[in-house]
C-alpha cells in the first residue's frame, strides 16, 4: 500500500468518511472539512479530543481557529498534515533491522 492510499484508508477510518484509493489532496481536506464541521456543530468535545489523539500542537489548533470562516479547512489541513507525517515516520523507522545483539 503506498502512502496516499495509506493516509486515506487512516483517515477514512478515523474520521468515519468514504474515500475512493485515488483522490486528491485538495478533495480529502474538502471532505474532511465537511467532517470537522458536522462534528462541531454535534460534538465539539469529541472533535478536540479527536485533535488530542492526533497529537496536534495546541498551538496550531488556536491559530487555526483564529478565521471563523476557515476554520474547519484550516483543522482539516492540520489533520491531513499529521497523519500524513505519522506515516512517513512509521515508514522511516519501521524499515531498519535491528542487529542481531540488540534484538530481543
């Protein structure tokens, strides 16, 4: 599985949403923003908890907020940007062998 069709299949999964394997960038922060809408308007508490688990900098979740406007793009980007980065990392660090002393 590549990293594209990985970040969706997390994403899908995370944030309940139906995502084809090939589909853009700029459509997955469409939806996701859509997500992050229904589940402000429904259940805030659940949405930051959600940002918590992400590990999404408490930072970056009050600068996004800063544009009522945009708000909810602005949370889907910062979403979309850490799982992105969570993967990457875990292709990174999953591929070395350890060597046969330091293996338990």
């Amino acid at each position: 599985m590549n990293t594209d069709q990985e970040l969706n299949a997390v994403l899908s999964h995370s944030f309940d949403l139906e995502l084809p394997d090939t589909v853009s960038k700029e459509k997955i922060i469409e939806v996701l923003s859509w997500r992050v809408e229904k589940l402000l308007a429904a259940n805030p508490d659940q949405l930051f908890s959600m940002l918590y688990r992400l590990d999404i900098s408490e930072a970056k979740i009050k600068t996004a907020m800063f544009n009522d406007e945009v708000f909810a793009k602005n949370i889907a980007v910062l979403i979309y940007e850490r799982q992105l980065e969570k993967i990457i990392s875990r292709k990174h660090f999953t591929g070395d062998i350890p060597d046969d002393d330091l293996a338990w």
